[in-house]
C-alpha cells in the first residue's frame, strides 16, 4: 500500500529525508524524457505534486502517480471547455472541478504521460477514468485533508492491487 508524506518546505528535501527508509545505501534521482522523476536502478516508485506551497510525495512498490490542488477560489473555465459534457454536467463548482482535476493529473503523472499529450483522450465521468474510451487500468484513492484535495493513481497491472 502506497505512503504519503506531506510538507510546506522543498519535496526533493523532503523525499531525500524519507527514501532511505525504503533504500540501503546510495541512490540517484533520474528523470524520463517526459521528466518524470524516478530513482536510477531501483524498482521503489514515488510520484510529488506541489500546490499553493505545500507538497505531497507518495511513495509505492508500483507505478503511482500523485495530484494535490489546494482548495483556493480560482477561475477554472477555460480548462473546463476541454471536459466532455457529462463531465461539465458533473461540475458544478470549484470542489468538484479540482476532484475531476487531480484524478487526471495523477493517472497521467503514473502513466508517464504528458498533460499536452493526454489531456484529451481522457474523461471522468461516474467515478471512472476512461482513456482513449477505454475505462484506465488503475485504482484511484481520493481524499482531501488540509484544505486540500488529493488523488493517488497506482497501477492496476501491479498484481496485489
């Protein structure tokens, strides 16, 4: 089962402090071609979202992928156009658009995707991710704490999902 750790200050400080309890020894952080980060030669997963100052890390033996937005009045229309209309139809306010949000961001940031590559294959609709029509092959674990609204996204294909 997947770990969160939250902090105010730098998450790569933060990530730093908690890896050597998963990981003996030393360890390299590497990026992909997409920039997401990972630790060279080692099978430990961990994924950081940072909103309005604060971090979130999760941490997992399989793919996963985290999304935070800190629940702040802010405009959301123009990202709204891009939702299918059941999605618009399941959004009535700012809460709501941020849970649709973070799911999204959390399945892309595990894939190992792109927001410009993604964004529109995507759709949240009844409590379902679908990508490319198809319903995603993961599992989702949504909560908010602390103002915040979170989403993890670890991967179905794991085996112990």
């Amino acid at each position: 089962m997947f770990e969160l750790y939250f902090t105010d200050g730098d998450a790569y400080e933060k990530l730093n402090e908690i890896l050597p309890k998963y990981i003996c020894g030393t360890y390299k952080i590497a990026r992909t071609e997409n920039g997401k980060p990972y630790i060279e030669g080692n099978p430990l997963y961990f994924s950081i979202s940072h909103s309005r100052g604060k971090s979130v890390i999760a941490v997992d033996a399989n793919p996963v992928g985290v999304d935070m937005e800190v629940i702040e009045d802010r405009k959301y229309s123009a990202l709204l156009s891009r939702f299918s209309p059941e999605e618009r139809a399941e959004i009535t306010c700012l809460t709501d658009f941020l849970k649709h949000w973070v799911v999204r961001e959390a399945y892309i940031k595990m894939s190992g995707a792109t927001l410009a590559h993604k964004l529109d294959k995507l759709k949240y609709v009844n409590g379902v991710l679908y990508d490319g029509g198809k319903p995603a092959d993961c599992r989702f674990y949504n909560f908010t704490d602390g103002g915040c609204i979170i989403c993890v996204c670890i991967d179905k294909k794991c085996g112990i999902c």
